[in-house]
C-alpha cells in the first residue's frame, strides 16, 4: 500500500479537483484537497505529519480526516473518503477521538457507535470495533482501552453508569468490560492502572465528580470536582484533570491528583483556579485554553495558558503573543509538538462550516493556518516509516 506522504507527491498536479469518475462506471471517487503550507525542512524531524479528526456537526454525518504532511509541506483534506472510496457514510456521526498504536489509527466516531480502525500510513480501512457511545481511547501492552457513555446520546436525569471496554488490538475484538462512573470522558493509563475521568454530563444538574481507577480486576472512585472531562499524566507521576463546572455557580477548574506515599493511592493535592477545556503537556509545560460557557450572561469566557506543572504556577496567560488570538471564534483543539514546540489550536467556528487550524511558533507567533473540515478537533503525530 502506498503510504500517505507517497501519495500526496503523485498526486499534486490533482489538487484543486474534488470528484473523478474512476475507471468502474458505477463507482465514484472523492479526491482530497491539496493545500501548500510553508513547513520549510523537516529532514530531521521523527514526525512524517500530524492527523486532525474533524468532528463534524452532531446527525450530520460529516467527521472527515485531514493530514498535515511535514516532509512534502502540504496540508490535505478529506484523506479517508479517497482512500475509502466504497465505505458507505464515510467515517460517519462525531469524531470524538483520535489516536496512533503500532501501525493503527483508531477514530473514535461517538454517535456512531464505533471506533474505526485504519492502517496509519495509507488510511486504508481494516475495520471497526462496535462500542455503544464510544468517547476516548488509550493503549497499553497489545490492548485498547474505550470510555463510553454507553445509553442512548442525550440529557436523561436516569441515565446508566458508563463502562470502559477492553478491545485486543490484533485482532479488534472485545475482550472485557469494567463499569464506571457516569458519562465517562478522557482517559490515561499510569503505573498499570487506568484512570477515567467521570463527567456525568447526560444527569445535569447532578453531574459525576469522580474518577475512577481500573486495575482490570479491581475498581475504585476518587472524588474530584463535578463534570469532569480532561486527564493528563505528567512525567513526574501527577495527573491534571479539568472540570467544566456547571456553567452557573461553580466554575471550570484544574484539579491535580497524586499519589499519596503513604496509602499509594492517587489523592486530590490541588485545585488550581484555572479554567480548562483543553490541555496538552509537553516537557515541564501544560498548554491550555479555556471557552468557559455562563448560563448566566449567555456568553463565552475564552482564555489561554501555560502551567509549570513542578510548580502548579501559571506562568504565562497566553501562549499566542502576537494578538492573533482574536482571529479564533471558539478553540477547539490543541496539540504541542515536543520536537519544534510548535502549538496547534484548531477553531471550530460556527459549528456548521469549514474551522481552521493555526500553527505557532515556541515564540507564540503566528506561522500558517489553514482551512479544515467541519469542526477540527482532535489531533495525532504520525512518526515516519524507520
């Protein structure tokens, strides 16, 4: 199979076509978009590029997949529905996740019930892992691990407690089930144990505020903030996780859990008054913005940070220095490359419409953006073939 970067060099002289007939009269094919970005040198970088799932607008059926491809310099857009010509519905109904394992991608696509299993440098699809309102994914020794809402998508005060399933990556099948907090979102795996930040978000007013720990065998809550969403592990053992309040009286904060030395059980050690909905670690340094909703003022608070996570400090109040932040309507995703320290914000826009995707500097100054697909969201580094 021809890889991703491969293919973007044959087929430059296409960019700018959206439809061809193929040779099949009965079979019609979407080429991507080709879009040429100044990336500059890139020979000495471990990353081929850098995925983006675009979630696309709830009962739309629009989540595509774009592809930042650093070595050829090319940003290029709706990549799976020309690798997967005959895949009806395409990636299908809310991108929610995104993620690279060995030589897999997996897009977990929430209201379709699925995570979809690519290969990571052609696209090409392998298969599909069915998993009733699937949310976020993470990896360890050989097997996936899926939160899920699990009921039906929508507010119901009686919902059921979610579950986080265990799926064999060889051969993508389900191998076990551990049930969990209710709504369960993001989740990371630390020391052998998974923990599943519970948001509770289907029940409001009477959201989650737990996380819960999963030895496989065993499981146990620790009770944190309502309405959890976010959870990172640092590399000193610490894990931050974000809550969105309840868009009245309490407010998004940023909770730090650690591991008490004495019980060696992960414990509540701060609660920074932080706002957070997104966050990306890289080195000492925690990225973060904010689009904090008020009921009250029927208005949107956005910010932006960086946290010393050895300290807790917010040391800056904006990683964007050059007041190009005013360009973006309603950030939506983030993502820091380790290597250059290059920071990614996507913008989402309206909802409805093409977003965008913004690249700046370890300077906080602007680079390139681009347009993307509906909603840009969740983003993933591909290494290069070695």
């Amino acid at each position: 199979m021809r890889s991703v970067v491969a293919h973007i060099v044959s087929c430059i002289l296409l960019a700018g076509i959206s439809l061809m007939t193929s040779c099949r009269e009965d079979e019609v094919i979407i080429l991507a978009e080709y879009e040429r970005l100044p990336l500059g040198d890139n020979s000495r970088s471990d990353y081929a590029g850098l995925y983006l799932l675009n979630e696309g607008n709830m009962g739309s059926n629009k989540c595509s997949l774009d592809f930042v491809d650093f070595d050829n310099g090319y940003y290029v857009r709706n990549l799976y529905a020309e690798k997967n010509p005959n895949v009806v519905k395409e990636l299908g109904d809310v991108g929610n996740d995104v993620q690279i394992y060995g030589s897999k991608m997996y897009a977990v696509i929430n209201c379709s019930h699925k995570v979809e299993v690519l290969d990571a440098r052609s696209c090409q699809r392998l298969g599909q892992v069915d998993i009733p309102n699937c949310r976020y994914i993470a990896f360890d020794k050989g097997f996936a691990y899926v939160s899920a809402y699990v009921g039906p998508v929508g507010i119901d005060p009686n919902a059921q407690l979610g579950a986080v399933f265990q799926v064999d990556t060889a051969t993508l099948e389900i191998t076990a089930e551990v049930t969990v907090g209710y709504q369960p979102d993001e989740l990371v795996i630390q020391d052998g144990l998974i923990y599943v930040a519970n948001s509770g978000g289907y029940r409001k007013p009477n959201y989650d505020n737990t996380v819960s720990v999963i030895d496989i065998e065993t499981m146990t809550q620790i009770r944190v903030g309502i309405n959890l969403h976010r959870i990172r592990a640092d590399k000193y053992g610490k894990l931050w996780v974000s809550s969105r309040g309840d868009y009245e009286k309490i407010p998004s904060r940023l909770f730090v859990l650690e591991k008490d030395k004495r019980t060696n059980r992960m414990e509540v050690r701060d609660t920074l008054n932080v706002s957070c909905s997104e966050m990306d670690i890289c080195g000492d340094s925690l990225y973060l913005y904010s689009v904090e909703w008020s009921n009250i003022s029927q208005e949107n608070n956005v910010t932006y940070g960086i946290i010393d996570v050895r300290t807790g400090e917010l040391i800056s109040n904006s990683f964007i220095k050059d007041g190009t932040e005013t360009d973006i309507e309603i950030p939506y995703g983030l993502k820091v490359n380790p290597e250059t320290g290059d920071v990614y914000v996507t913008d989402a826009k309206n909802y409805v419409s093409s977003g965008n995707l913004h690249c700046y500097g370890r300077d906080g100054i602007r680079k390139w953006s681009v347009r993307t697909g509906d909603i840009p969201a969740h983003m993933a580094f591909l290494y290069k073939n070695k």
